[in-house]
C-alpha cells in the first residue's frame, strides 16, 4: 500500500478517496451512484505504483480515467529522471471507452 497524500496542484480541484469508499459507492454498479455523493467531479483517477530501471532515472506509470459505463481511458506514462525532474517521455494509450 502506498499511501497517496494532498500534496500536488491545487487542493481544492480534487479529493483523494480510499478504495473502501469507491467500493461501497459503486456496490450497486451505478455511475449515478458515484455522481450523487461526488457531483463536482469529473471522474475517478487512478494511478499505479512507478516500476523504476535498475538506475532509478526511467521509470513507467499507468494512469486510468473513468468518467461512465462508456467513459474513460488509460495510458502508460514513460518517465525520465532530468536535473532533478521526472519528465515524461512518451504516453501509450491503452484502451479507450
């Protein structure tokens, strides 16, 4: 588990919530559900761990976007380690709905 804080862009654009609490939002399987207890949102985000190379300065993410039944993303981040700075590299879309 790696625990995700509110520590990146502007706090007041986004909410972190835990997977037991998306779980039981969409128990009955209802994007309705989501938009009801969330109705500023714009979707669910979600972000895989970073697989680094044995260097640490290339690393790979993926990223999902859900929005609907038929909305949504995901894509694969090509990271690299530049002065300091995670750039990215490339994107590969995965899937689309």
């Amino acid at each position: 588990m790696c625990e995700l804080k509110p520590q990146f862009g502007d706090v007041r654009t986004y909410r972190i919530v835990a997977q037991k609490e998306l779980d039981e939002v969409f128990r009955g399987g209802h994007w309705e559900d989501f938009y009801k207890k969330y109705p500023q949102a714009g979707g669910v985000w979600t972000f895989s761990r970073p697989g680094y190379n044995s260097a640490r300065n290339e690393a790979v993410l993926y990223v999902g976007h859900a929005c609907g039944s038929l909305c949504g993303t995901g894509h694969l981040y090509f990271l690299a380690k530049r002065n300091d700075q995670w750039i990215v590299q490339n994107r590969l879309m995965l899937w689309i709905s």
